[in-house]
C-alpha cells in the first residue's frame, strides 16, 4: 500500500516531519506503511531542480549562468529566513570538465566566465526583481596567480613583493598596490594550512637561521623535521608535513585547525614563540568566523602579527600567502564590505571535490560518457538545491564554535559567530606546491 501525496512538496514536508521526530529511519525499515513516493513523482521533482538548456557533451557539463541563477532565485524565494552560503549544500555547480588545468585553459575560462556575468539580468519572480552581483572568490593558490599574471607564487600578487622584499616591512606598507586583485578574495582554507606550514618551517630551520638549507644545514634541518614530526605525533595525535604516496601532504584543514587551536601545546613542540602563534591563530578563526570583521581594529591586529614575525624571525622571509594575510588581509576584508569573508572561502568547493568523485562512482550510468556527465551534474544540482537542503534535516552543521577572546575583539557582531567545519571532511584537501615552502 502506498500512501499518497497531494505534491512534492507535501511528501518533502512529510519526510522531514518523520525525521524530525526521529522516526524517519524506523518507518522506511519497518515498512509497514512504505513512505516512498512513486518513481514518476520522484522524477518531476529532481527535474524541478535542473534549469534548462544545459550543455552536456562527452568531456564535461555546464550550466549556463543566467538559468542557475534565476532557478535558485525561485528556489530560495520558497524558503524565509535562511541564509545561503558557501557551505557545500549551497554549492551550485557551473560546470566541469575532464582536461589539463593549464595557463592557457584557466585564463580562456576566466574570460568566459566574466563575459556571462557582464550579461546577466536581472530576474524577476512573483512580482519582484532580484539583481545579482558575483564575485570569483572561490579559487586556490594556482588560479589566482595565474589570472592576476603573477611572475611566480613566490611574489605577492597584489603588490608584486618578492620574496627578498617580504620583511622589509615599512617598504611594503608603502609598496603601489593592484586593488583589482582584492576581488578574488582570501583562500581562507589554504591559509590555515599555509599559516601552519610557515611555522613548522621556521621551526626547521632555527638551528642556522637561514631562509634555505644548504650544505651540512640540510641534514639539520631534516633531523629536526622528524623530530618535530614524532612530537606531533606522539603529544597531539596528528601528522606534520609527511609526504603521502600518492600526492602531496598530510597537511590538510583539520591538522591546521588542531594546531591552532593548541597553539602553546604546538608552540612548545615547534620552540616558535607563543605570542606569534596566538596571533595567527585569532587572525585564522577571524577570516573563517561567519560575520562581519571590524576592518580597522583587524589591520592594526595584522600589522602587529607582522612586526612581531620580522621582529623575531628577520631571516625567515615571509611566504607570500602569509604576507598576502597580514599586509592586505585587511583591505580584501574590506573590499567585500559587510560580507563576511569566511562565507566566501574555496572551502566548500575542495570539499565538493571529493564528492564528485563519489558520486561519479556511484550514482551515475556508465554505458556512456555523455550519460555520465548529465548523471553527475543532476545529481549535483539536486544535492545543492536551497529547497531540497532548507527540508533536509540539519547534523548541526553549524554549531556555535569556541573561538578565542581575542576573535570576538575583531568581529562586528560576535554573539552571532558560527564556524562550518564540523560537517567537512578536509582529508584530501591538498595545499599547492609553494616553491618558498
Ligand atoms: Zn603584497
């Protein structure tokens, strides 16, 4: 027997009602009154989620931007009272496509990208008109230095600082700045991971306090990576900067967060000055809290981290990443005025990477490769519809977070402070090869 729905949406509702009382899953198993729709009104809903004229060929799938958005529009209109972000539930697919990510490519993209977004208008549903404004923040280290035409990773893509340059602070307070770079926004992520790996490196080298090793150094510097690995190991249970065998390393966002979080625990392994720690770590949780930062009261909050790191460690010249935090964190803060930051991250695309994976796996046809392709972007524009994830039952993944005092000194409104990580598996997150690192 099965029981019957007036629509979709009374049968979502009715779902989410059963796993609200937490009687979902018993239901479905006892089966004494099945709750499963028919597979034609199954149908009709997942096509409610796609919009139309997607492009599906045999090496990729796209969606064209102006549809997505005035579907997600319609979809969102549904809902009251939620906020919509980077977390991967709100993670729209644009499109992918199975090539080499070289310069060329990249940029061809980018260009295409911009050209849809100049033309995208307005949409107008149930008597109102919504206009769009976007921003390409959610791109990793390789894109960003190839689209802002940076000579090599190692400069600072917004004022070009070499590395020779980095310490020299008040040069680079006063260095001519490309304010058109601050559009692409922070890789909060990256920078966690980027943080930490600046102060292990440090660490490595105290014993000759010199940017690089060479010689007899390289054998110091290794003895004393291993040691610094095992103490990890043994006092907090993570993994440092081991080379995995397949690519990159075992520094990922989870290992950063814990180290951050413990900073005079990993302080006291790594003999790297407690105070600097704590600077980065209230610096990080800032960029990744989901509120508005007080702009003016976090540069002078940079600006100190930055006098104490050149102040303590002259020898080690700063990584671009960091000095890109420290130097401009700020004025990209401010470049997306009260948007916050952390809602803005590339964390909840590297994550959905890993799921693509996954679904292409095991929820798509395989007997041909244009059947793969639309299998996986339908599934990945059902799983990220606001509807469909507004009834979906929440695993806290929003929870309040314990941030350090200091943070709260930084935000605008800290009694609203929420951090999304919880939810996010970060394993196979990868950071890219920095030729200062
Ligand atoms: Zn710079």
């Amino acid at each position: 027997m099965f029981r019957r729905f007036r629509n979709n949406q009374d049968f979502f509702e009715e779902l989410h009602q059963q796993y609200q009382s937490q009687m979902g899953k018993k239901v479905l198993l006892d089966c004494e009154v099945p709750v499963l729709p028919s597979y034609h009104k199954l149908l009709e809903a997942k096509k409610k989620c796609y919009p139309h004229d997607l492009e599906i060929s045999e090496r990729g799938a796209r969606v064209k931007l102006q549809a997505l958005l005035d579907l997600t529009v319609q979809k969102i209109l549904q809902i009251t009272g939620t906020q919509i972000d980077s977390s991967t539930e709100g993670l729209k697919p644009i499109k992918f496509e199975f090539c080499k990510e070289t310069a060329e490519y990249i940029k061809q993209e980018e260009a295409a990208l911009k050209e849809e977004i100049k033309n995208i208008d307005s949409t107008k549903w149930a008597g109102l008109e919504i206009s769009h404004e976007l921003h390409m923040t959610m791109i990793d280290g390789k894109v960003a230095t190839i689209i802002t035409d940076t000579s090599s990773a190692s400069a600072c893509n917004i004022c070009l600082a070499k590395p020779t340059e980095m310490n020299k602070l008040s040069e680079v307070f006063s260095r001519p700045v490309r304010e058109d770079v601050y559009k692409y926004g922070l890789s909060t992520l990256h920078m966690w991971i980027r943080c930490m790996e600046c102060i292990l490196h440090i660490s490595y080298n105290m014993d000759f306090e010199l940017w690089t090793a060479r010689g007899a150094n390289k054998q110091l510097k290794a003895a004393k990576k291993h040691l610094t690995q095992e103490e990890f190991k043994q006092q907090m249970g993570i993994l440092v900067d081991y080379v995995k065998q397949v690519f990159g390393t075992t520094n990922d966002g989870n290992t950063a967060r814990r180290f951050f979080r413990d900073y005079e625990k990993s302080a006291e392994i790594t003999k790297i000055d407690k105070g600097l720690l704590k600077h980065f770590a209230v610096i990080l949780q800032t960029i990744s809290s989901r509120c508005a930062i007080d702009i003016e009261k976090f540069r002078t909050y940079c600006r100190e981290t930055a006098e104490i790191f050149v102040h303590l460690y002259p020898w080690f010249y700063m990584p671009a990443s960091v000095h890109k935090l420290l130097i401009h964190g700020a004025d990209i803060c401010h470049h997306f005025g009260l948007l916050p930051i952390g809602i803005l991250s590339e964390e909840a695309g590297e994550a959905r990477n890993k799921e693509f994976r996954r679904v292409r796996e095991y929820h798509t046809r395989k007997f041909n490769r244009m059947k793969t392709n639309e299998d996986l972007l339908h599934n990945f524009l059902i799983s990220s519809d606001p509807y469909l994830s507004h009834i979906r039952p929440k695993y806290s993944n929003s929870k309040q977070f314990d941030f350090f005092p200091d943070v709260k000194e930084l935000l605008l409104l800290p009694e609203v402070v929420t951090e999304e990580t919880e939810n996010m598996d970060l394993q196979e997150l990868q950071p890219e090869h920095d030729p200062l690192m």
